[in-house]
C-alpha cells in the first residue's frame, strides 16, 4: 500500500513541478517588453476609449429624446385641456342660448295665451 501512495506523491510532484515551469514560461513571455505588444495594447485602450464615448452619445440622444418626448407630451396634454375647457364653454354658450329661446318662447305662448282671454 506504501507504493501505491508513493506513486501518487511523485505524479502530484510532477504535475506540481510541470505547473511552476508553465508559469514560469507565461511569466518570462509576458515580462519581455515588445513594442508591438504595447501598440496592441493601446490599440485595444483606443478601440474601448471610443466605444465608451460613442455609449455616452447614444445615451446622451436617448436622454435628449425622452425629454422632448416629454415637452411634447406636456405640450398635447395642455392643449387636450385648453380644448376640453374651450368645449365646455361652448356647451355653457349653447344651453344659454337654449335657455333664452325658452324664455323667449314661453314668453310668446303665455302673450298668445294673454291675448287669447283678452279677445274673449
């Protein structure tokens, strides 16, 4: 049972000792200072600095584009009031008048009616 523990060890100590010279290899390749690896990089800096100033723009027309839909909005809502106001006077005009032609036709009945007993 003792090999079968010490086989074990030697594997994880070989996989251990194969990991630490990967990360080594990965670190030396990426401590090298490779001037195309820097305009890479601020290739790709550049490709995001601009891709975060185009996002702000379009939130910036959609924030521009909510307000005006929102004058606009305040804007019909006043005028749907100033015409719902102007209707209801229309109406108030309308039963005055319609009061008055009453009164004036009533007026002229009750005269008929007047003149009607006087002849008699």
């Amino acid at each position: 049972m003792s090999g079968f523990k010490d086989s074990a060890d030697t594997r994880r100590m070989a996989s251990e000792n194969a990991r630490k010279a990967m990360k080594e290899r990965f670190a030396a390749r990426v401590a090298v200072n490779d001037p195309a690896d820097a305009e890479r990089k601020a290739a790709r800096l550049a490709i995001v600095e601009a891709r975060k100033v185009r996002q702000a723009e379009r939130e910036a027309k959609a924030a521009a584009e909510k307000i005006r839909q929102a004058e606009l909005a305040v804007q019909a809502e006043a005028a749907r009031q100033q015409e719902l106001i102007e209707e209801e006077k229309r109406k108030l005009a309308q039963a005055e008048q319609d009061a008055l032609l009453k009164a004036e036709q009533k007026a002229a009945r009750d005269a008929r009616y007047a003149a009607r007993k006087a002849r008699r």
